[in-house]
C-alpha cells in the first residue's frame, strides 16, 4: 500500500511526458522531434538495413553502354548444375528453360538487334558432331555465337569443329579437352580473336569437382553490329 503513492506519480510524469512529446509533434517544434528521434534510436529499435546495391541487365554491377548488349554466360558445374546464357536480361538457355544439355550449349544472336535465332545443345561425348557443324557451318556475317560448355564439351569434336570456332574468335577451341570448363561469345566474320573467352582445364591436382574443374562465369557487353548501309 505504501508503494501506491510513488507508482501514482512515475505514472503521471511519464503521460504528461509523452503528451508533452506529441503536442510538441503536432505544433512542429524541433525539441519534441529530436526527443522522438531518440526514442525510436533506442537498442530496441535499430536501424534498418542498407538497400543492396543496384544491378542491371543479367546482373551486371554497372549498365552497358547504348549500343551495347549485355550478358552473363555462366558453364556447367560438373555434371551437376546445367550452364546459363542471359542476354539484355532475358535467358536464352538454363536448366528452368529446360533447353540445355550435357556437351556444347550454344545460342546464335542477331548481331545488330539481339534477338535470339536459335539455341540448342549438342552432346560432345556420345552424340553425333555432324549436328554442330550443321548448325555453325553456315553463319550469316555478324551472326553472335555465345557457348557454354557443360560435362564434356570436347570428346566429339573434330578438326573442322575447332578450326570454325577459331574461326568465330576463340583462342582455345584447338585445344579443347575432355572435362574442360569453356564459356565463350564469338562471332562470325570476325578479324581478331574475342576478349570474351574462359577456359579451365580438367586435372585431377586442380579440379573443384572430384573429376571436373570449377565452373566458369563471365559478363559483359558486346558492341551491336550496325546493319548494312548505316
């Protein structure tokens, strides 16, 4: 009972206090502002998160130039997780578009829109070559050629097969081996070998996997070829 005294009066002060505070709100003073602000700083309310930084097309940390196309090519894990080809935001193949498959995964791009003109995927390890060479022998000039391997991108591959992806830009192609983690983006009619191109070798002292090596990703943004005359 004597504690009823007391009680009475914190709780008196601590109304008259907060309606201090919101009258002082109401009428816009600063003193019942910054009182409020070091009500809602206290440990029981912290501040919230930074924002995370922006991306843009396919998940670049900055935007392509104009005249630009932007892309992320992303290989195969293993034999695992299916490889990715994104382009101006829009994925071209992947695992969800359930268009990808063990061996050579490969999109063929309008050079001078962007639009996607076929994509399919050619098994390097017990598949027929003859379907790749039928699908990069007859290229139109300027035709976007964007590769990711997946598995095995190299058991079936021929002489011509790597001459034409040299051809398309690749320093690599020649090369090529079983197991071999490959993300390339070449193009038909092209003078100089393509600055977009990775290549990690299967060996058993360096590989990620048990027996394939980690898998590659590379993005950036490719110049759109003018179209004739302009």
């Amino acid at each position: 009972m004597r504690l009823a005294g007391p009680l009475r009066v914190v709780v008196i002060i601590l109304t008259a206090g907060l309606t201090w505070i919101l009258v002082s709100l109401l009428l816009g003073t600063q003193s019942g502002f910054s009182r409020l602000q070091q009500l809602l700083s206290s440990p029981e309310n912290p501040p919230t998160a930074e924002p995370r930084p922006r991306r843009y097309k396919c998940g670049l940390p900055q935007p392509c130039p104009e005249q630009h196309l932007a892309f992320r090519l992303v290989s195969g894990a293993a034999n695992v997780i299916g490889p990715k080809i994104c382009l101006e935001d829009k994925m071209l193949m992947s695992s969800m578009k359930n268009n990808v498959g063990r061996g050579l995964n490969v999109a063929l791009v309008n050079g001078v829109n962007g639009e996607l003109i076929d994509a399919r995927f050619f098994d390097m390890w017990a598949g027929d070559v003859n379907e790749l060479l039928k699908f990069i022998r007859t290229l139109h000039e300027g035709t976007l050629v964007f590769v990711a391997s997946y598995d095995d991108p190299a058991t079936k591959m021929n002489e011509e097969t790597r001459r034409i992806f040299s051809e398309l830009g690749s320093s690599v192609a020649k090369e090529l081996g079983f197991r071999d983690s490959w993300v390339f983006v070449g193009a038909k009619g092209v003078q100089d070998k393509s600055p977009f191109e990775q290549h990690t070798k299967n060996s058993k002292s360096t590989n990620k996997y048990e027996g394939w090596p980690e898998a590659l990703e590379m993005e950036g943004c490719i110049p759109q070829r003018k179209a004739d005359g302009q």
